[in-house]
C-alpha cells in the first residue's frame, strides 16, 4: 500500500490540472487563430475545376494585404461564401463578350476554373467584388483522395 503525504497529493492534484490545462490551452488558442487569422472552408461546386474540386478542403488567410490577379479568393456575395480566381483589380480593364470593362478601384472581377459550370462576374448584376466583402486569400487546399488528402497548389 502506498501512502501519500499531503506534499504529494498536492503535487498530484497539480499534476492533474496541468495535464488538462494543456490540451485546454491548445485548444483554446487554435480556436482564436481560426476564426482570427484563417479561415477553413469547402468548395461548395465544381466551378473552380480542374484547380479545386468540389467537395475540397480549402485553407485561407485573412490578413493578406494585397490582391493581385491570378489569387484565388474567398469572398462573401448575396449572403454565401464563394471561392474564385481574381480576374482582374481595380483600375485594370478586362474584355468580357468583346466590350472593355474598367474594374472599379477597390474592386474585383472574379472568374471560375471552370466557365461552363461558374456562375461569376459574367453573369451577376453588379459584376465587382468590392475588396471588404473577400473574407480571404485561398493559400492551401486539399483534395480528398481514394488514398487520402492531396495537398496542393491554387497557382493559375
């Protein structure tokens, strides 16, 4: 039989509460930083194919200064988040259907992978993505596989 001090039943108890304010910690602190610093999404559709499939995982950070055509974004429109390839900034023009569009400045116009199945700024009423509605800048995906996840690459 084992008898325990109160020196070493104090010790123990600390122990104990060490080994759940650890994980508790861990926990806590990824929790911040994912709904501060990035942010985890799924592509809802097939509309950024071949780049990302639907039904991956995406990976995105939302203090990135600056965008630049060719990033692939996740922005907030009509009250869903979406997943798109910038297409062109403000200030830049882009030819849509033979007509030279000027983006505004602060603005965005975002294109889908994939034209056939991407409902975009070819077709909304109001074609710009105003910069305080992207919520961040896609900077990992992953594909699930038959053996696993795919880590990748959004690079155009």
């Amino acid at each position: 039989m084992v008898m325990m001090t109160r020196e070493s039943s104090r010790r123990h108890g600390t122990d104990r509460r060490i080994l759940f304010l650890i994980p508790a910690g861990v926990f806590i602190g990824l929790f911040i930083l994912f709904h501060t610093v990035f942010l985890i999404g799924m592509v809802p559709s097939s509309s950024m194919e071949p780049t990302l499939r639907e039904g991956s995982l995406i990976l995105g950070y939302r203090f990135t200064a600056e965008y630049k055509t060719g990033d692939v974004i996740i922005f907030e429109h009509d009250g869903a988040l979406l997943v798109k390839r910038i297409a062109a900034c403000g200030n830049e023009i882009i030819c849509v259907d033979g007509s030279n569009i000027t983006v505004p400045e602060g603005c965005f116009y975002v294109l889908g992978d994939n034209p056939k199945e991407s409902v975009d700024s070819r077709y909304w009423e109001d074609p710009f993505v105003p910069a305080s509605d992207v919520r961040a800048k896609v900077i990992l995906p992953a594909t699930k596989t038959k053996s696993g996840l795919r880590i990748g690459s959004c690079r155009s």
